[in-house]
C-alpha cells in the first residue's frame, strides 16, 4: 500500500528531529551525519512518490465520519514537496558550518528537522481540514527558531510571529468553517467545492469569507499590513530565515492561498467580483511596499526580507488574477523565488558567519575577499532582477502575460507594478554588489566589529559554498531550460 509511505515521509523528519535532543552523540560530526541521513531519505522518499505517485489516500485521523486527517498527493503537492525536498538536505548541510558559532545547536535541529515534516505535510494535505492542521504546527514548530538565540530581540520577534500567525488563523478557521459546513466536500478539487444553492443569495457574505481567509493564510505570505513580523525575524539563525523567507513558512502561506482560491472557493464565485479587486490591490500594494521598503533598508538580511514581502505578493496578485494562466504565474514564481532567495540570504549569511558584519554600507570591497560569495549573490541579485535568460524573467513574463489576458483595468495596473518594482529590485540588489566589486574604498571592518573575533577574509567551508555553488547552477539552469517545469505547471494549472 502505497499510500502509507505519504505518511512515512511526513513522519520521519518529525521522529527523527524530536529524538535530536535524546541522543547522545560522541560528537558533532556523529550528529550531523545523524540529522543529513535522515534529511536526505526524507527527500528521496518525496521523490519516489512523485514519481511513482499513489492513487489513493492515507488516513491517519479521524474525527467524524465527514471530519479526518488525511493526505494525497496531486499536481499541487508534486511541485511544493519536490521544492521543498530538493532544498532542505541543502540548507542542512549549509546550516552544519554556521551553527559551529551558536549556542543550542541541539534544540536547532530538532526543530528545524521537524519543520520538515511538517511543511511536507501542508503540501500533501487531501483537504483544507488536514492543510490548518499542518498549518497550524507549522507555527509552532518555527516559534522556537525564530526565538533561537534568546535575546531580547529575538524574544520579541517571536512574540510577534505567534501572535501574527495565530491572529492569521483565526481568519483562516472561520474560512475552513464555512467550506466545512456550505462545501459538497473538503477535499480539494480543481473549480472549488462551494454548494451552489448555498451560496445563492448570499454570495457577497461568502466573498466577504474569501477575503478573510485569504487575509488569514496572508499573514504568514506577509501581506500588507500583516507582515511586520518577517523583517523582525531575522534577527534568527540565517539557515532558519533563509526557509522562513523562502519556503517553509512564507511559502506555505502562499500555497495555502492558492489552495483556498482555485481548489476551494473556486474562480467562478471570485472573478470580477469586489473581493478579487481587493486583494488585487492589496497585493499591488504590497509589492511597492517591500520594494520601497528593501531599497531604503541598510541591514544586509532584513533588505531580503523586504524584497521577500515584495515578491511574495507577486504569487498572490498572479493568485488573484483567477485564471489558469495567473494560476501558471504564481506557481512558477513560487518555485523559482524560492531557490533564487534562498541563494541571496546563504550568501547574506556566509557573509555574517564570516566576518560578523550585518549592515550593508560596510561591504565596501567584500567582493575582492569573498569572490564566490559575492559572485553567486550577483547571479541571485540579476535573476531577482528579473533579466532575461534567468529564471526570475520567465515566472514575472508569465505573471504579465496572464495579466495582459485578464482584460481587468485592476489587472493592467498590476503591469506596470511589476515594471517599477523590477527598476526598485535592480537598484537595492545591484547596489550590493557594486559596493562589495565595484567600490575604490579598500574594505575595513567598523570599530565596532573589529573585535569580534570573527575574522576570516575568505569564502567559507565547503559545508556552506557547495549548497551555495547548486543554487547558481539551478538558477543558471532554470533560466535557460525552464521548459520541463513550465510544462508540468501548465498541467497541474489546466491551460487548455
């Protein structure tokens, strides 16, 4: 029975990371083996499923008849898990060099094992009940990362994530109580589930619904004006925001939307109604925000993390766009977003690691200590950018061209968003790299971090630089043979 590996696979890095604590290693190198083993038959579980995809469903819960826990793996799950597969054994690996110079390292990886489970259970959710269920241990699962270091700071920046997820949920759980009780089922079926006579009559109390939960699942993709939290978390490990800003939490929250939109709710309730203008304009907003935002912010990691907001919300306005081919845009910047900033913020992290230094007006001259660093940030920095012959090009062509489709004026506005904000993103991103390549001043530490007793003026570990060395590859790859990709989502999207 094939079904039950669906299990195995979301079981094994929640067993595997909550026994981290328990065991006693002879050593690090005993326990990294230990964490990356597990990490690694985790993904390669993933991947036999995808590709030898069960037919059926795995029930590992049940509360009523109607009410139960399950999972099935559908075109949606195929591209979430396979993203999130291939990038945690990497991002494990990457995390191994820069925890060598924190505390915990324990309770670290037991929680950032854990996370993995339970993200791969969002993305293999048969229906909205069991997606809030992993939803909701997501947040709990990332609280203590976020909280890491146990500073002030970071005590706060985790009070703020919980109270934002939990507040987001809240909105949530009054959407999934209404698909509950007005659906024909909660599983999750392309064109939605909504009971037609239950929403005659009353469709602007259900659009009022939509927006609510689309607000709720918002929070965690930070959408205005709920994403205070995102910049606030970085104050974590680099190896725990580089997931929250480019998969594990971030994403969840967009992939969650996308569920509730096209597989929940359904686009015919939506399109052309107040509610899809409305988070139309939200989106926009929000994406001039992060952009605006990144280009004056001087902190190396949280310049990402509004440049994160921002491309965020390009899922969503795609999302929003409620057509197959906005369906195409969003999921194709859901993937390629998230291996492009998962590259930009190791490397922002490499830098820290190395040589302690957070604020961007003190790269000048970097890049000549650190060329792979710097050079890997730059192929990062253009595919954000959105240049073409780089991956970030071919997802923002897809979002225009289903907005040029749309014949919506809301839609039209959205285009020339996304013009300002590519200028917006080429000049907080570039300007990076000019100063570290490009700068006559010879780089110098600041008095304040010359004592750090962080000092090395040089590339990292191969721990850090081979994770670091495949994201470029990909992004380079993506860029020119992004064809495979963009064929499966069209499928899972139902282009015709």
């Amino acid at each position: 029975m094939k079904e039950v590996f669906m299990f195995i696979a979301v079981l094994i890095p929640v067993v595997s990371g909550f026994l981290i604590p328990f065991i006693h290693f002879p050593g690090r190198r005993s326990k990294q083996i230990y964490t990356e083993f597990f990490v690694i038959l985790t993904s390669l579980l993933v991947y036999l499923l995808i590709f030898n995809t069960p037919e059926g469903t795995f029930t590992f819960a049940r509360f009523t008849r109607e009410l139960s826990l399950s999972l099935r793996i559908d075109g949606m799950s195929v591209i979430f898990g396979g993203l999130i597969a291939l990038l945690w054994p990497l991002a494990t690996l990457y995390a191994f060099e820069y925890m060598t110079k924190e505390e915990n390292e324990n309770i670290f990886f037991m929680f950032y094992t854990m996370t993995y489970g339970v993200t791969l259970g969002i993305a293999f959710a048969k229906d909205l009940l069991t997606m809030y269920f992993f939803y909701e241990l997501l947040t709990l699962v990332t609280v203590p990362l976020v909280m890491h270091t146990l500073t002030r700071e970071a005590i706060l920046a985790g009070r703020k994530y919980l109270y934002y997820s939990l507040g987001g949920a809240a909105f949530a759980f009054i959407g999934l109580v209404f698909v509950i009780t007005n659906g024909t089922t909660l599983n999750f079926t392309y064109g939605g589930v909504l009971d037609k006579a239950a929403v005659a009559g009353k469709e602007d109390l259900f659009l009022l619904i939509y927006v609510m939960t689309f607000l709720g699942f918002g929070v965690k993709a930070a959408i205005c004006p709920f994403n205070s939290w995102l910049p606030a978390a970085s104050v974590a490990p680099t190896p725990v925001t580089a997931l929250l800003h480019a998969v594990a939490v971030v994403k969840a929250g967009a992939f969650a939307i996308l569920r509730i939109t096209y597989f929940s709710y359904g686009t015919a309730l939506l399109n052309k109604s107040w509610a899809q203008h409305f988070v139309i304009t939200v989106s926009l907003i929000t994406i001039l925000y992060g952009s605006i935002k990144a280009l004056k912010e001087t902190h190396f990691k949280r310049r990402l993390a509004y440049s994160t907001i921002s491309n965020l919300s390009y899922i969503l306005f795609s999302a929003a766009l409620l057509s197959p081919l906005g369906l195409v845009g969003a999921l194709s910047h859901l993937v390629i977003h998230a291996i492009m900033k998962i590259c930009s913020f190791f490397c922002a992290g490499a830098v820290i690691h190395q040589t302690g230094i957070n604020y961007i007006q003190d790269l000048d001259g970097l890049g000549k200590k650190m060329p792979g660093i710097f050079s890997i940030f730059t192929i990062a920095s253009l595919a954000l950018m959105g240049v073409p012959g780089l991956p970030g090009f071919i997802s923002k062509w897809y979002i225009a061209k289903a907005a040029v489709n749309s014949l919506d004026g809301f839609a039209y506005a959205g285009i020339a968003v996304l013009l300002i904000s590519a200028l917006l993103t080429a000049a907080y991103m570039l300007s990076i790299v000019i100063r570290a390549f490009f700068s006559e001043k010879e780089f110098k530490y600041p008095e304040s971090e010359a004592s750090d007793g962080r000092i090395e003026l040089k590339d990292p570990s191969w721990k850090m630089m081979l994770p670091l060395y495949i994201f470029a590859i990909l992004i380079i790859v993506l860029g020119v043979y992004s064809e495979p990709l963009i064929n499966y989502i069209y499928e899972v999207s139902r282009v015709i």
